[in-house]
C-alpha cells in the first residue's frame, strides 16, 4: 500500500513537472507569435507611413506650383501650402490624446491579443467555445 501511494504521488509529480515545462513553453511561444506580429505591423506601418509621406510631399509640391500660378507668387503659393500644414498640424497636437494616441494603443493591444483566424475547424479558440 505504501509503495503504491509512493509511486502515485511521484507519477503525479512527475506530470505536474511535464505540465508545467510544456505550459511555459506554450507561453514562450505564444509570446514571440505575437511579438513578431507586433513587429511585422510596425514595419508594414513604416513602410506604407515612407510611401504616403512621397505622396503628400510630391501633392504638396504639385499644390505649390498650382497656387504660385493662381496667386503669382511662388511665395504665396507655397505660403498657402505651408500655412494648410501648420493648420494640420495644430489640428493634430489638439487632438493627440482625446483621440490619436488611445487608437494607437487600441491598435496595439487588438494585435497583441488577437486571436488566429486561421485555427482548425473544431479547434478551442481561446476564450472556451468552439470555432466552426
């Protein structure tokens, strides 16, 4: 009887320790998933942020031209422009913590804790149901 419960208790050890090592990996790996998913959107980010700075600063140029030969002054026709992105970015300062920076972080926490679309049909989808 002795030696059973012996044996019982150090295979239950036993498999808490198997537990416990492969739970800690899963979060190890879970946890570098959703850091190179964080850092695949930040580079995508900055790449599309690179593409859209080119076309504004070459619209704006554009724009330049366009309001030098309305007003005919090259002054005044990049002064307009000049002036539209001062006003932009007053707009922008103003409003950065009502609205700018709890996006970002929703953003950042959505990927963070987003769940795969792409798990198995029958498959636990983290919060306890089943996905189909």
């Amino acid at each position: 009887m002795e030696e059973r419960k012996e044996r019982f208790f150090a295979e239950t050890e036993e498999l808490i320790e198997r537990y416990i090592k492969d739970r800690l990996l899963l979060i190890r790996i879970d946890a570098a998933e959703k850091g190179a998913k964080l850092a695949a959107h930040f580079v995508t980010g900055m790449l599309l942020a690179v593409l859209f700075f080119f076309i504004i600063m070459f619209l704006s140029i554009m724009a330049g031209y366009y309001f030098s030969e309305v007003t005919g002054s090259q002054f005044y026709g990049f002064g307009i422009i000049a002036g539209f992105y001062v006003l932009v970015f007053a707009v922008l300062l103003a409003i950065r913590k009502r609205y700018i920076f709890p996006f970002l972080i929703n953003l950042v926490i959505k990927t963070v804790f987003d769940q795969n679309n792409d798990e198995e049909d029958g498959q636990p989808n983290g919060n306890g149901t089943i996905s189909q």
